[in-house]
C-alpha cells in the first residue's frame, strides 16, 4: 500500500480515536430522561450575521416570515439539574446577533429550530449533531465535528463554494453549468466558482455534506 495512503489511514484511526467517546455518548443524550422546551424571539433586520455555537444537538435553520429571529431549543439530559441550568445566551447589536447555547455537565443535548431573515448570513460551529439550513440566503460558514450538513438553496446565487469532510462525502451538484470539482480519497472536497454574490464554506470532520440545490 503507498506510503501517503498509509498516512491519511494513519490520520483517520487517530480522529475516529479522538471522537469516539462523543459519537458513542451521544446516544446516550438522545435518551435523556428529561426534557424542557423554550422559546425566543428578538427583532432583527435583513442582510445582517447570526452567529450560533452549540456544543450537542440537532440545528436546523430556515427562513422566517419577517425581520425577527425566532429560535425554539429543547435540552435533553439525564440528569433534572442539567436541563434546570442550561441556558442561551442571546446578543443582538445593529445588524450582528450571537447565539450561544450552553449545555452544563456531561449528557446533554440541545436541540435547536431557529428562523432567521432570508437574506442573512450564517457563521455556525457544533460539535456534534446534524446541521440543515434551508431557503437562507447570505454567505455560509458552517463547522461541524460530527454528522451531517445538509444546505437546501439555489445554488445559483453562489460565487464560491468550499465543503469538504475530513471523513466522508460531499453530495449534490453546484451551478447549473457544473464547474463543481470534487476531490479526494478518505475525505472530500467540492469547490466551485459561479456567478453568484454568495461564499459557502463548510466543514465536517467526521459525516456528509449534502447541497440540495432548486
């Protein structure tokens, strides 16, 4: 076997090593024998970032009906005092809003439904859980650990596209005239340049990225 092909096989053995215990405690989280549910809801305004940072848990991200950021969580663990202190952070200035998620002690998850603008921008970091943005328009820098990223939007709009996986695959097409190119081995890599005014940049260590365009 060639050396290089050793390496990366090298590589792999050592992130499934490191993230092992998360992938394998996290289903112990989607078991949680308690659970709370919250709502929020702040005024905000069209073409501006939102910043999101969740340690555990599903995100899904979709567009809202109008100028307000709406984000519904549901912390799951098995432990009461776990789910009792977890909390988000939320900070809107002008046209910058942050989200953070806070998840105390070991075995727990937070599971997160947020509506933003159409035209924002998104700058999202989760360790593990899977990531859906749907009908959002703006750039896109998601990073993720472990799952999967799935981004549903007119792919059209993008002038840059970067999604690569440390360990799995990238799916789906970019651009109507295909100039996406995909490489490599244990991890892929798409880039693509179009017409568009947009840049996504997305990562996954460890799961899929699928671009679902219409």
């Amino acid at each position: 076997m060639p050396k290089n092909r050793l390496a990366m096989l090298g590589k792999a053995a050592l992130v499934l090593l490191i993230l092992a215990p998360l992938c394998s405690a996290s289903d112990h989280w989607n078991d949680g024998d308690y659970e709370e549910s919250h709502s929020e809801v702040r005024d905000f305004i069209s073409g501006g970032m939102v910043h999101v940072r969740v340690s555990v848990g599903d995100v899904q991200i979709r567009r809202s009906d109008n100028n307000q950021i709406r984000v519904h969580y549901t912390v799951k663990s098995r432990h009461e005092n776990n789910v009792k202190n977890a909390r988000l952070d939320i900070e809107v200035r002008g046209n910058d809003a942050r989200l953070d998620f806070h998840a105390p002690g070991h075995n727990t998850q937070i599971d997160v439904e947020l509506e933003v603008p159409q035209n924002t921008n998104l700058d999202v970091h989760t360790k593990v859980g899977d990531l859906t943005v749907e009908d959002i328009e703006g750039d896109k820098d998601l990073d993720l650990a472990v799952g999967d990223i799935r981004i549903a939007h007119d792919n059209s709009t993008y002038r840059y596209v970067r999604a690569s996986t440390g360990i799995g695959d990238v799916n789906g097409e970019v651009g109507q005239d295909q100039h996406g190119e995909v490489s490599g081995w244990l991890g892929k890599t798409l880039k693509y340049s179009g017409d568009g005014k947009y840049e996504l940049r997305a990562h996954v260590s460890v799961g899929d990225i699928t671009l679902e365009g219409k």
